[in-house]
C-alpha cells in the first residue's frame, strides 16, 4: 500500500541537514512529495532573497534519487493547495517549521482535515 509523504522547505544549498530530513521522511512512506518554497515567501520569511533562485532549488531537488515529486509551493503564503492536491498521508516537517506547523493546523482545521505532522529532531 501507498503511502504518501509531504514536506516543505526552502532548499537554498542541499546540506547533510537537509540529506538526513529528505531521508528521514521519505523512510515514514513510499513517495516523497517535496515543496520548494517560492523566492517571495523566502523573502518575507526570513528576510533575504534565497542564495539561488526557486528553479534551481527546484531542479536541485528533483535530482536527489529519494524524492519522488517536487513542486514550487502556493503562490499565496499560508494556503496549501499542495495538501489539497497531493493528499499526504503524513507531513514532515523540520525541526525549525514550529511557524509552519502552527499555520498547517489552523489552515486544517478550517477545512475540517486531520493530516498527522512529524517534526523531525536535529541531528
């Protein structure tokens, strides 16, 4: 059976932090559904335009053998399209997306969606 997987992150230079993350949740299922986020909201997120632009980080993605399906993230921050399209199973998320996990559930609960979230520890 199935199991899909979804995470989300910027990606601005594939690190061993971001390796152990992508491994990790892809080890939770059998497809791994990655989310790039869009230069804008790396921007109004955390203040600086991204090192390399969302394509790059995109492709840079899609090279890794681990990840099934990559994607740019919603246009409009806060919205998860992406969570309605893909259907997760489970969403993953990094140990620093405390913000993004408050905003996944008060997103779920006001379309009356339970998706289970991990947070994955630092290594």
């Amino acid at each position: 059976m199935r199991k899909k997987v979804l995470v989300f992150g910027t990606f601005d230079g594939i690190h061993p932090g971001h390796e152990f993350f992508l491994r990790s949740a892809k080890s939770r299922g059998t497809d791994l559904f990655v989310g790039v986020a869009r230069d804008t909201h790396v921007i109004t997120l955390k203040g600086h335009k991204p090192r390399s632009s969302e394509q790059k980080r995109l492709e840079n993605i899609q090279k890794l053998p681990y990840v099934d399906q990559t994607f740019l993230c919603d246009e409009i921050l806060g919205t998860f399209e992406s969570v309605e399209t893909y259907e997760p199973d489970i969403i993953i998320l990094g140990h620093d997306q405390v913000e993004l996990e408050k905003t996944l559930i008060s997103w779920m609960s006001q379309k009356d969606l339970y998706i289970p979230i991990v947070r994955i520890k630092k290594i």
